[in-house]
C-alpha cells in the first residue's frame, strides 16, 4: 500500500523542480541531464502514489528549472575548485542531488537545509555525506552550526519567491555574519516574476500565493548584508538555449533580445560578501 506524502503546498513545490530536472534527464537534448532525480522521482511515485502529472509541468518550466541547476552547480564547483576547504549552504534544498552533481572534493562540508518534513525525506530518499539541517531557514539558531572561519557558497535555488516578508534578508543577515566570507548564489524572480508565479498553472495546482521578488540586481547591496553584487547571467542568452524544444527555443531567442523582458525569465545572480 503506498503512503501519502505529507507536505504542505510551499514543501510540495520541491516535487515541481525534482519532476522538471527528471522530464529534462528524459529529453532528447538534455541540459543538466539529472538521471539520479528521474529515478527518485519514479521511486517517489511508487511508494507514494504521488501523481506528478497533476503538476501539469510546461516545457518552459522544465528548460528553465535545468538550467538554472546548472548554472548554479557551475557556481559552486567554481568555487570549491578555487577553496577545497570551503563550506556549501543550500537552503531550501528539497530532494536535489546537488552534492552528487557538484562531486565537491573530500575537505568541503556541505549543508543542506529545509524544513523537518522535507529532511526527514531526504534521509529515507538520498542519503548522501552531506549534514543534513531540519530547520525553517528564516529562523535564527540554525546558522550557528554552520562553521564560520571557511570560506562559504550559499546556495538558494528557487526559494526566494517562498519567503515571507524581508525573511530573505534578515537570514542573509545572519548567515553573512556568521560565515567569514564568501559567495551567494540564488535564481532572481523580479517583482513581477514573482507575483506572475502564483497565476503558473504549476504553482496554481498547489495553492501557493508566491509573492518575493526584487528587480535590481543591485538591490541586495542595501540588505545591510554585506553583499556586493558580482554578477548577473539572463539565462535566455544561455548558449544551452540551443537545446530547447521548440517553439519555446524560438521565443525564448525572441525574448533575448530585450534585457528587460530577459530579467522577467529565469536569471541566476552572484552576490560576494
Ligand atoms: C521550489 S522548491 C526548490 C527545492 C530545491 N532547491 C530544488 O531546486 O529542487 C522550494 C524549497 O524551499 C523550501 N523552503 C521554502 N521555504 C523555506 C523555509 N522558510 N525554510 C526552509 N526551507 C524552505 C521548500 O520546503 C522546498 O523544498
């Protein structure tokens, strides 16, 4: 007999990124090409009687979740390269096999956090060498584990629109004061982008009203963060593009032209601090 899943909607949304790296690894032109998340998704479906095709995943949400992986896996493996003793923060990490993706050399620890429900699944589904931390990440305390005298990647991929209020920053607060430097690493949703979320018919069959978002990139270096912008990549100008389905390939190169309406797609941001 399968057991249910227990998530509520904001948990539930790992499922949508998890079934969109899964439908990529399916393509026939795969742009991250994560197999390990197809086969925790069908072993998923099975224990659970999860049905993912109530998620009604576009081809635009499916290119767009796997390319920001990548660029965000880019980011990471950059960094350990640079700093094999470095520490890795993912918050809200879901079920990504990131750590499995990234391989990070033996000196780096990696944490993954998200809430008590999610890291109880990822106990049971993916036990990787990572620490695992069950915690709601705009909570104080948590950051305190992390250890503070490494240079640290912080990790936040598709999280941003879930986190109420200015949560965002004050845990940017926190963590920047806590770890002695390093980089952030998040997919930016601007204000519109996020507000628009709530209307994808994805977002829709989970009842969630997203609402973060910024529009300037510059926007965090007044967070009282510590953070200097490092840079800005609009993922419609992404040489992986070329990959795409079409019609989307052909929109999206449309689209491309135009940095304003690039910045409302998927774009992956690079803060120093
Ligand atoms: C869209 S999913 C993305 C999961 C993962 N990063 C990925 O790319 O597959 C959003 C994740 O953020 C987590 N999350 C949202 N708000 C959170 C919070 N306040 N504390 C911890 N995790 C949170 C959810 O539980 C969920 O796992």
């Amino acid at each position: 007999m399968p057991s249910p899943l227990r998530l509520d909607p904001v948990q539930e949304t790992l499922l949508l990124t998890l079934y969109a790296r899964a439908l990529d690894s399916k393509a026939p032109h795969p742009i991250l090409g994560d197999t390990r998340s197809a086969g925790l998704a069908d072993r998923i479906a099975e224990d659970t009687g999860y049905d993912f095709a109530k998620l009604k995943l576009k081809p635009s949400l499916v290119t767009s979740t796997a390319l920001r992986a990548k660029k965000l896996d880019d980011v990471i493996r950059g960094f350990v390269a640079a700093h094999p003793d470095a520490v890795v923060v993912d918050l809200g990490c879901g079920l990504d096999p990131r750590w499995a993706r990234c391989a990070p050399p033996d000196g780096v620890d990696w944490y993954d956090i998200d809430f008590p429900e999610v890291i109880e699944l990822r106990r049971r589904y993916l036990p990787d060498r990572t620490h695992l931390v069950a915690a709601d990440v705009t909570e104080p305390g948590w950051s305190g584990t992390l250890p503070g005298d490494r240079p640290a990647v912080v990790v936040a991929d598709g999280v941003l629109p879930f986190l109420p209020g200015d949560s965002f920053r004050t845990t940017l607060r926190r963590l920047t004061t806590r770890l002695r430097s390093g980089e952030l690493a998040l997919n930016g949703y601007t204000r519109f982008a996020a507000w628009a979320m709530k209307y994808h018919p994805s977002i829709k069959a989970l009842g969630i009203a997203a609402a973060q978002g910024f529009d300037d990139p510059h926007e965090p270096e007044q967070w009282d963060a510590g953070l200097t912008f490092a840079e800005e990549q609009l993922l419609t100008r992404a040489p992986e593009v070329a990959a795409f389905p079409q019609p989307l390939r052909a929109l999206t190169r449309l689209v491309a032209r135009s940095t304003a309406l690039s910045r409302q797609g998927t774009r992956v941001l690079r803060y120093r601090f």
